[in-house]
C-alpha cells in the first residue's frame, strides 16, 4: 500500500534529522543523544536486517518525548521540541511508517552535503531526498540557467540504482532542493513523487525535456505552504490547477524562516489541511518568470555572483569570502543593473514585508505605490504642472550613467542605493498611470462631451421640427374652426 501524502512529509522531515540539530542534541537517549541515534541509525541503512523505522525508534520512550517538548527554541530547520516530538511519535505509531525497512542510504553523497535514505515495505521502495546539504546552495543559484545540476544528476544515479535492485515500484520524495531532485527524477524517470516546497526549474530545462514534462508532470505529487518563498522559485513543471496549496500552522512564534520547514505541512493532528496562495508567494512567482525570461548569458553571469555568497552564508562557510564576493564591483553592479528593470518592485517588497509583519515599510510602500488616489479626476493646470516637474525631476535623475551613479553615490551602501531607486521606480510607475488614466479619463470625458452636444444640436433640431410642425397643424385647426 503506498503511503499517503502525510506520511510522505513524515519521512521528508525526518531525513534531515542529524547531530545538526540543537534541539535533538539536547535529549538523551541510551549512549547519546536523539541527535547521535540518528546518525547511527542512517549510516547503518541497508546493513541492519529486516530491521523497521518504528523497531529502530522503540528505544526513544514516552518520557524522552515529553523531555523533548520541553526544550526552548528551535534547530537550525526552525523546529522545535514539540515538532520533533510529534514526527517521533508518528513514526512510532503510524503503521506504515513503523513498518517501513531501511533499505539503503547513497553512499557517494558527502557527509556535509544532502543524503538520501531508501524505505522499502516490500512492495513500494520510497527515496527520500533530503534538501539543501552544506556544499550545494551554489548549485541551488545555479539552477537558474543549468537544466542538469549536479545534484539533480547525484539523485538520478542514485534512483536508478535503486530500481534497478528493488522489484517493486520506487517512488522519489523529498522537501525543497529534495523536493526538486524528485521532481527531476519523476520527469526524466516517469517515477511516481511527492514533492514538498520544491524550487522548479529554469526555462532550458523545459526545452530540453519538455516531451518528457508533458508525459510525466502528472506523476507529481505537488505540496506548497501557502506563505512559502521556496517553492515559487524558477518555473513549476506542474499545473498551476494540481498544486495542492496546504496551510501551514507550525511557525507561530518562530522566525520567518519557519515559514519553510518542512514540518511546516502538518498540523497538530499530523494532518495536510488545505489552504490557499499567499500574496508574497505570488509575487514571488512573478519574479522569477521575469528572471527567467531574461537572455541566458545575463542569468548565468547574476548566478555567477550570487552562487557563492549563498554558499558561503547559507552554507555556512567562509563569511569573509562571502563579503569580499558581495563587495565585488563589477558582479555587485552587474547584477545590481540586472535586477532593477523588474517593474514590480515595489509590489514584490510590499508583499514581502507585510508577511515579515513590519507594517511601518509596508505603509511606506504603500504610499509609494499609490500615489495620485483621489487626484485621478483633478485635471486642473496645477496638478498637470505639478505631475510634469516630478516627472521631469525623477527623468533627469534616472537619465545619469552608471559610472556617474557609481561615483556619485560612492559614499552611500549599494542597498540604500537601491532601494532609493525602487522608489523612485515605484514612483515614475505611479506617475505614468496617473497621466495616463488622466489622459483616458480625459478623452472619455471629451468623448462623452461631444457625443451630448451632439444629441443636444440632433435633439434642438428635433424638437423645433416638431414646435414647427405643431404651429402648422394650429393654424390648419383655426381655419377649420372660426371663431
């Protein structure tokens, strides 16, 4: 029996438990901790027998459990005790997950990079993919313009050694980058898959393998949180009508970036409740259909700056060789310039910061985005001077080079920079469709001015023909009755 799509998400959070978690860490459990059992437990896959998840998980008490809810904070995953509690205790006690073998685990991916656990129950093989490892947020970027990265290659080997050992069906499962490996491997493979806040990919992949889409998208179990920023990323293979938006309730309390775990799909009852698009996810989509559309070369050369300061920051490694990166003059500005013809800044960062909860930049933007509410219908020569001289203004200053911006504004952060020029941005949109929505109400106006006049010289004549008309027949009356 397969499983159903929470006990997928179960088994996609789990994957990601290690000794890099704080909070599992912090619980002991026989000679170490939940952390290390863990450990002991994935790099023992495929040598333990016919030994199941729930067998493994029998040593963790109900005691621990509650020892576990008890921790402050949260892990580097943004889940906290009573999280991991509860995926514990649904691994212990859900039939098909307890159940489920440890069938294997690839042993070519790095220790600090994204492994990927086999389950098997005898007539289903399930790969997790764990996402993001430590050395693979570069290719994460990189998967703006590269179709095959290397770890959605590193998860195609992996599954077809899989299937090529396992008689049953393998189905691909996994949450963010893994999420995206599984997709990768549903489309080239015609795998079954559960995919939780996957990043899609770029527009080559599609050229490339856009048979194969066709013929396989279907096969994808597609999962998004409403409020997630990851799965909008680069182009979803499918179907905006078979997303399953689910409502993601575990972050309450948490930072922003909870907003992403993937334990984030199950409710209190270890349920997938349906839920709706959020805005900033929306938007988000937008950005990156916009990315996408730019020329290959310039989105290689914006991932080619962007790829290792996120290694570097994401990954947890070298920050100084992130700041250096980010200080870059020729990547800083080429992909400042890249970035800054999106026309919906102001939209995205509105969206953005509103699901942030800072509702001071939010008004601000706010403002920005719509000015000229309520002076729609003032057309009065003051409001037209007054529209043409900051239009004027903002044109002059749009007009200076990049040399000229580079040197002028040397003294000031990039970041400030450009956001001043978002705003001015924001501003010149705001300006434009007020003239032009003056100009059509304008024309509308004159239009309906002229059509009055019009029916008002048609309708004089008419009534003067009929006041003539009337003037006869009294005449022809009076002379056929006297006085």
């Amino acid at each position: 029996m397969a499983l159903t799509p929470e006990e997928a998400a179960a088994l996609a959070t789990l994957v990601y438990a290690d000794g890099s978690s704080g909070v599992l860490s912090s619980v002991e459990v026989g000679d170490g901790t939940m952390a290390s059992m863990f450990e002991d437990i994935w790099k023992s896959a495929g040598n333990n027998g016919n030994e199941t998840l729930g067998g493994l998980l029998r040593v963790v008490t109900p005691a621990q459990l509650e020892q576990l809810r008890g921790v402050d904070g949260i892990d580097g995953l943004r889940m906290s005790g009573d999280d991991w509690a509860d995926i514990i205790e649904m691994a212990q006690s859900d039939p098909a997950l307890s159940s489920l073998e440890i069938h294997d685990r690839d042993p070519n991916v790095e220790a600090d990079g994204t492994r990927s656990i086999t389950f098997a129950d005898g007539q289903n093989a399930y790969i997790a993919y764990r996402g993001t490892g430590h050395n693979e947020w570069d290719t994460d970027v990189e998967g703006l313009c590269n179709p095959d990265t290397e770890p959605e290659q590193e998860a195609l080997r992996y599954y077809d050694k899989i299937d090529a050992e396992f008689s049953g069906n393998v189905v691909a499962i996994g949450h963010s980058n893994g999420a995206n490996k599984a997709m990768y491997v549903a489309i080239l493979r015609g795998a079954m898959a559960y995919a939780f806040d996957g990043q899609g990919f770029p527009p080559e992949f599609f050229e490339k393998y856009g048979q194969l889409v066709d013929e396989h998208a279907h096969l994808i179990n597609y999962y998004a949180v409403g409020d997630d920023f990851v799965s909008a990323l680069l182009l979803t293979p499918v179907a905006p009508s078979r997303i399953h938006w689910v409502l993601g309730q575990r972050y309450e309390g948490k930072d922003f970036g909870a907003v992403h775990s993937p334990v984030s799909f199950l409710n209190q009852s270890m349920l997938l409740e349906p839920g709706g698009q959020s805005r900033l996810n929306w938007e988000i989509r937008r950005l990156s259909a916009w990315l996408c559309e730019l020329d290959p070369k310039t989105r290689q050369e914006v991932s080619a700056y962007l790829a290792p300061i996120l290694d570097a920051v994401l990954g947890h490694g070298d920050y100084l060789n992130a700041l250096l990166g980010a200080i870059d003059p020729g990547g800083l500005a080429f992909t400042s310039f890249a970035l800054i013809g999106y026309p919906s800044w102001v939209s995205f960062f509105q969206a953005a910061w509103e699901a942030a909860g800072d509702p001071a930049f939010t008004r601000e933007f706010a403002g920005a985005s719509s000015l000229g509410e309520g002076l729609v219908h003032d057309f009065s020569d003051e409001t037209v001077n007054e529209v043409e001289a900051a239009g004027a203004m903002l044109m002059k200053e749009f007009s200076m080079g990049s040399y000229k911006w580079a040197c002028e504004y040397e003294g000031e952060g990039w970041y400030d920079r450009l956001s001043i020029l978002d705003e001015q941005a924001a501003i010149m949109r705001a300006l434009s469709e007020l003239i032009d929505t003056a100009g059509d109400n304008l024309h509308r106006f004159d239009g309906v001015n002229d059509a009055m006049r019009t029916l008002d010289r048609e309708t004089s004549v008419k009534i003067d023909a009929i006041g003539d008309r009337l003037g006869e027949l009294a005449a022809e009356t009076a002379t056929l009755f006297p006085a």
